[in-house]
C-alpha cells in the first residue's frame, strides 16, 4: 500500500518538480530501492540553431539558414543523446538519465526517444504531491525547505499547499519583525552613542 502511494506521489509529482536536483535525487533513491528496472533506452535531443550572437543587441540574430556559420545550413546546433535507464514502479514508468554525449550511436534504431519527454500537467496537484513526497519518503530538510515559499492557492483540497502558505507568512512576518527590531536598537544606538566627530 505504502508503495503503491509512493508510486502515485511520485508521478504526480514528477511532472513539474519546484526543486529539480534534490527532487531527482529522491526519485532516484525511490526508483533504485522500490522499482523494477527494465533495461536501458536512447533519447535523442536536437537543440534548434538561434544564429550568432549580436554583442550589440545581446541577443541571438536568428539561423541565417545556409549562410549559418553556427549550423551550417541544418538548422540544428546541436544533438544530444542520453541514455536512459528506464524503471517500472507500481505501473508507472520512470526515466533517470544515466550519461549524455554527442557522439552518434552505432544502430540508429537504437534511439527510442526523440526530443523531451512532455509530461502531463496537473498544476497545482504536482506541488501537493511532492510536498507529500517528502513528507512520507522522511525527508524533512527539503520538506521544510520548501515552507519558505508560497503559492497562490485556488479553491481546492490542497492541505500541505495551504499549510504551506499560512507558514510562509508567518516566516515573513517573523524575519521583517526581526529586521524591525534589529533597525530599531541601530537608531537607538546611535542615540546613546554618537560617532565620534574629529576636531
């Protein structure tokens, strides 16, 4: 049960994470401990050419198409391939990326993806689910790690989200209190004790 709801946080969860590196981390702690792995796939990236670099605007000129000293007329700067290793967990599938290079495979069939993976959007539910996430996975530096910041939160069954946001202004309540006080004695300070004027 429990990694059947695990499983279900984690796809949700998946589709827009707040915090990328320490939420990739999690996943793949999740994917290795609880899902079964199912080999290895190839995914093919084509970064679109945006021309050269106009110092004088600082921004890309745009592909001049043939005349493209960047790409040569392709229309493509560059191609990554990343090799994937691919997970099942609870009747999800999960992707961690294991390398990446530039250098062409042997067998081109062996590319199974090409461009992103697009995800599904759940909106506000991906930011509830991993706050969940954490919650249940133990890790609660990231969980109240994540309590600083807030969202705006529609009408809704968002428990953690509205938590979320009630502990995000009582954080800010608190620090520019302590600002406050702290400007506060400096002018007090400043009273008792003048600076020193040279004569």
């Amino acid at each position: 049960m429990r990694k059947r709801i695990l499983a279900k946080l984690l796809h949700y969860a998946n589709s827009c994470p707040s915090d990328g590196d320490r939420f990739y981390e999690l996943k793949k702690r999740l994917l290795l401990k609880y899902g079964t792995y199912k080999g290895d796939t190839l995914q093919k990236i084509e970064k679109p050419c945006w021309g050269e670099w106009d110092y004088m605007w600082h921004e890309y000129g745009g592909c001049e198409g043939e005349q493209c000293t960047r790409c040569c007329g392709t229309g493509v700067f560059q191609t990554i391939y990343h090799r994937l290793m691919k997970f099942e967990f609870c009747g999800f599938h999960f992707f961690i990326p294991e390398g990446s290079t530039s250098i062409p495979p042997e067998d081109p069939e062996s590319v199974t993806i090409t461009g992103r993976i697009e995800h599904q959007d759940y909106g506000l539910w991906s930011s509830e689910a991993e706050l969940w996430l954490y919650l249940l996975a133990g890790e609660w530096r990231q969980f109240f790690g994540q309590f600083r910041g807030s969202f705006y939160v529609n009408p809704g069954c968002y428990p953690l989200l509205r938590t979320q946001k009630i502990l995000a202004k009582v954080y800010n309540f608190f620090r520019n209190l302590r600002r406050n006080i702290k400007w506060k004695i400096g002018k007090v300070r400043d009273r008792i004790w003048p600076p020193e004027v040279p004569f």
